[in-house]
C-alpha cells in the first residue's frame, strides 16, 4: 500500500496552479465582503483566508493522516 504524506514544500511549488482557479470562482462569485467563509478543501487556508478578509478564522478542522 502506498501512502502519502502532505509536503507543505511540496504544495508550495503549485501555489500558482491552485491560485488561478480560486481567483477565477471569485470572480464569478462576486463574494466581496462575505459574512462566512468554509474551506471544504485541504491544504494552507491562506486564500480562504484571503477571502475572509485577513481576519482571524474563529476555528477550523485539520485532517490528520491515519497511523496503522
């Protein structure tokens, strides 16, 4: 069995290949000023975030892998 284990190096060389499409969804959005953000995805949170204006996020969840 394969496993994979996050590499937050490793997600930082894609960080413009993610960005591109989260800016081109809030574009479409038009979510200027939202009153709740939710991060159904994985990774730093930084563009969420973002998107929440920079404030501070009042709590979130973070995965972790399973040991066996």
């Amino acid at each position: 069995m394969v496993t994979h284990e996050w590499d937050p190096v490793a997600y930082g060389r894609f960080a413009q290949e993610r960005r591109r499409p989260f800016d081109d969804l809030m574009a479409r959005v038009g979510a200027i000023r939202p009153r709740t953000v939710v991060d159904l995805g994985c990774g730093s949170g930084e563009m969420t975030i973002e998107l929440a204006g920079g404030g501070r996020p009042r709590g979130w969840w973070a995965s972790t892998p399973r040991r066996r």
